[in-house]
C-alpha cells in the first residue's frame, strides 16, 4: 500500500509538468486497446510499447508487455496470478496469455476502425478443474470503434468474440458494446457492457452480463490510472459482494 501511495504521489507530480499524454482524455496521445476488459479497435503503432498492470480482487495481478510490430499490427504477452497481493502463496496462472491484433479498416469520418484479434489472457481467479478464469478470455474477437466530437469525444465501440476456453459447455459467440466520454484533457469515463453470451450457464454467470465502469486519467509522461468498477450488475455466481474494484496502472511511450 506504502508503494501503491509513493507511485500516485510521483504521478501527481509528473502531471504538472507539460509531458506527453497516455491514453485518456482528449489530448491523449495515444490508442487505448482495452476499455477494461473488453477489447477495442485500437492497436499500438509500429514502435510504441506498452507495459501495464492490472491489480485486481484475491490479490491478482497481471502484467501485460505490448509492442507495435509493424504498421497497424500489435503483439503482446502478458503473465500473473492470485494472491500476489497479500499473504500466503502466490498461485502462478498455468500459461502466460498472448495478443495479436491486426487493424484491416482505419477509422474515417465516415467509417469506423475494425480490428481483427486473438487474446488469450483472462481475468481473475483461474479454476484449473474447469479450464477457464472467472471472467473469460476474450479468444479470437472483431472489434469496431468510431469517435464524435461531442464536449470533446465521445467513443462507441462493439466487439464480437468466440473464446477457447468453452470445457464449461458454453461456446457461444459473444458480444460486448462500451463506451468512452472524454471529461477535459486528461480524464476519460469508460463503460462497457459484456453480454456473456458464452459464460451464462449458472455456475459462473447469472445471465445478466457484466457491467464495468471506471475512470481512466493521464497523468503525463506516457503514464495512465484507471480506476475500475467490475460487475455492478452483480451477475457472477462466485462473487456474491458488492463491485469488485480494480486498479490500472499504465505506461507506453516510442522506443524508435
């Protein structure tokens, strides 16, 4: 926690002075690949690297490293586990996740971006008996986002996904839809709805859907917070408290 408060502290300092933005608001900089859980259109450009983390309820933390390859072509490799926040053992996720994305249509005045993806990296507490984490791996996804001018932006996005992990029996394709509304510079709030199409069957979902908001600030330097709010719908059947909340800390910056 002492940790946690000192790289805030840096943070609010790096903001005042005029650096390069991350990844929210309306002078950022650069695209953001996820609104939380879901993924969106965007992909890093060649040269730009990415380093994030993702700390989360049971103590999960998971740490992603994504570099733009080529021209519209992203690919990254992420690895956590449970309980790495806390006491006790750490449980290691069994695989490290991979990421690809390949954008085929790049956003108009006219016509959104679509991007075409696999990521096999989930969320939260990996059950090794059913081969799936809590919230699925979003696997093979078609993703589509458009910005409007609107009191800055306004981003909508859509997302279609089929994910691998399907040893439950619900192998559906899937479907997710968010949002993104920039409030000044520096801050964006995020929404995003994930239909759960394939994760319905009653022992881990309720059939609601989740429901995510946060609020994602650059702090200058490359450097983007998010704070996050997860299943306020309550639909997960091993989580029956209120919200799970959720930190993001972000970096990307130009390497050449």
């Amino acid at each position: 926690m002492k940790n946690l408060l000192l790289l805030i502290t840096l943070s609010l300092i790096i903001s005042s002075i005029s650096l390069p933005q991350g990844t929210a608001g309306e002078k950022a900089k650069y695209e953001y690949k996820y609104l939380i859980d879901m993924p969106s259109a965007g992909v890093l450009e060649k040269g730009i690297v990415n380093v994030t983390a993702d700390i989360m309820q049971s103590g999960v933390v998971i740490a992603y490293f994504d570099v733009g390859v080529f021209e519209n072509l992203s690919f990254g490799i992420s690895y956590g586990g449970e309980n790495i926040i806390g006491t006790g053992s750490i449980d290691w996720y069994k695989w490290p996740g991979i990421n690809v994305r390949a954008r085929i249509l790049n956003e108009t005045a006219t016509i959104p971006a679509l991007t075409l993806g696999f990521d096999s990296q989930g969320k939260g507490v990996y059950f090794d008996g059913r081969n799936r984490y809590a919230i699925k791996s979003p696997g093979f996804f078609v993703a589509t986002s458009k910005n409007f001018a609107l009191w800055g932006f306004l981003a909508l996005h859509a997302t279609s996904n089929y994910s691998l992990e399907i040893k439950d029996g619900d192998n559906f394709v899937n479907l997710m839809v968010g949002l993104e509304k920039t409030v000044g510079s520096q801050v964006s709030f995020i929404l995003e709805y994930n239909f759960a199409l394939n994760d319905n069957n009653g022992d881990f979902g309720g059939g609601k859907g989740y429901l995510n908001a946060g609020l994602r600030w650059s702090v200058g330097s490359g450097f983007t917070l998010e704070f996050d709010l997860r299943d306020l719908l309550q639909n997960s059947s091993i989580n029956t408290s209120s919200a799970d909340r959720a930190l993001r800390i972000e970096y990307i910056q130009a390497i050449f």
